[in-house]
C-alpha cells in the first residue's frame, strides 16, 4: 500500500525542493511497505533525511532573514521532535505509534508542503535567491 502518491499536485516549481520532496515521498512509502514487521532501517532512512530536508529550509529562512523562532521553522521542530520520540518508543517496544506516525505525516506533509513550503519558494523567488 501507499501512504502517500506523488502528484504535480505536491510540486513547487523549485527543482531542489521538489526532488527532496519527492525523496521524502518515496521514504515514507518505503516505511509503510516495511510496516509491520520491519520498518526500522526505513524509517531511520527517513529521519536522516527529514532533518537534512528541513536544514535545508532552515537555511534558506536564514539568508532571507526570517526570524529563528517563526511558525514553520516551529512546525519542524515539532515534527522532528515527534518523530524521534517515536523512534525511541518503537525501539523500547512500542510499535504502535510508528505504525500511526506514516499516515500522520502523510495527512501532515500536502498541508505543509501547500503552505508552508509554498511561501517559502514563493518568498526565495520574489527575492531571487535559490530559486
Ligand atoms: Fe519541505
Ligand atoms: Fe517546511
């Protein structure tokens, strides 16, 4: 099953953000086809990659001087922190909220992607940066 397609839907006209878009896509996928059994090395595949992935925004809010502490970098934050709480549960035991995180983020990931990252490309490209 797939928790999440990739549509031209999620695309942002910004090529290195829609191929780590597209990247993130694929890993959640490949954490749901690992589920329930073995989604362990996928799921670590994209954790790594999610912080690189948000790094990446991060940097961007910074050369256009956004404040450290705005709402989407929040967002971000919140979603790392959720995820490694729910990587040490997983590997205390807990499966359960591994097997609920792939379609939270699934739900999570268009919204964020719409707004969040859209006003970002929209902001990079208005200044003529990264774009
Ligand atoms: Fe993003
Ligand atoms: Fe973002």
């Amino acid at each position: 099953m797939t928790a999440l397609a990739w549509t031209d839907a999620l695309q942002l006209q910004h090529e290195e953000l829609d191929r780590t878009h597209e990247e993130f896509v694929q890993l959640l996928n490949e954490v749901e086809a690992a589920l329930p059994d073995q989604p362990w090395d996928a799921f670590q595949r994209l954790l790594a990659h999610t912080e690189a992935h948000f790094a990446m925004e991060e940097g961007w809010m910074q050369q256009l001087g956004f404040e450290p502490e705005n709402c989407h970098s929040r967002q971000h934050t919140m979603v790392l922190e959720l995820m490694r709480e729910v990587g040490t549960r997983y590997q205390a035991g807990e499966h359960e909220p591994l097997e609920r995180l792939v379609p939270a983020l699934a739900e999570w990931f268009p919204q964020h992607a719409e707004m969040m990252d859209a006003a970002l490309v929209f902001t990079l490209q208005q200044q003529g940066a990264a774009a």
